[in-house]
C-alpha cells in the first residue's frame, strides 16, 4: 500500500484489512481518533510502539511524556510540526 492510498482509506473512514499494530494505531490517529491510536500504541512493546507512543503525547501537548517515549524508541525529539511526523511515521510503517 503506497502512503496516497492509506490517506485515501482515512478520508473514506475505511480502515484496511491486515494492518500492522502499527499502522493501525496511525490509521486512528490520522483519523483523529487519538484515544484509540494510544491504546494501540500503549500494548506495543517495542522501540516501535515507543516511538508511536511519542508523537501521540506530543500530539496531545504532553511534552514531557513524549520526551520519555522519545527516549524509550532510541529516537531523536521531532522539530517539526505533529502533521509531519504522524506523515514521516506512516511512511516508515508502510515501507517496513
């Protein structure tokens, strides 16, 4: 699935079949369901969940609690904007 056809099925509201916990907790968060995205995110355990885990505290404006994710994922804090990361996300989720 290319990153053009994932947006489109998030306008549609019409989640795919055999996404990844991954993808499926950024499917909700694109779709503004963040409490959904977090839940999914939360019983990942791995860097990867972390890292989810990350852009949605700091998506919430939990500052701190996303640092601590940040740090849990091995990843850098983003300086860009929420919309840039939650796309740079689904891009890494989709080509992995």
């Amino acid at each position: 699935m290319t990153f053009d056809e994932f947006m489109i099925t998030v306008q549609q509201g019409q989640e795919p079949d055999g996404l990844s916990a991954e993808l499926r907790s950024l499917w909700l968060a694109a779709s503004g369901d963040w409490q959904g995205s977090h839940t999914i995110a939360q019983e990942i355990q791995s860097r990867q969940g972390s890292w989810i885990h990350a852009y949605l505290h700091r998506e919430e404006g939990d500052i701190g609690n996303a640092r601590y994710w940040y740090s849990r994922a091995g990843q850098p804090e983003h300086r860009g904007t929420t919309a840039q990361e939650l796309d740079e996300l689904i891009r890494h989720f989709l080509a992995s």
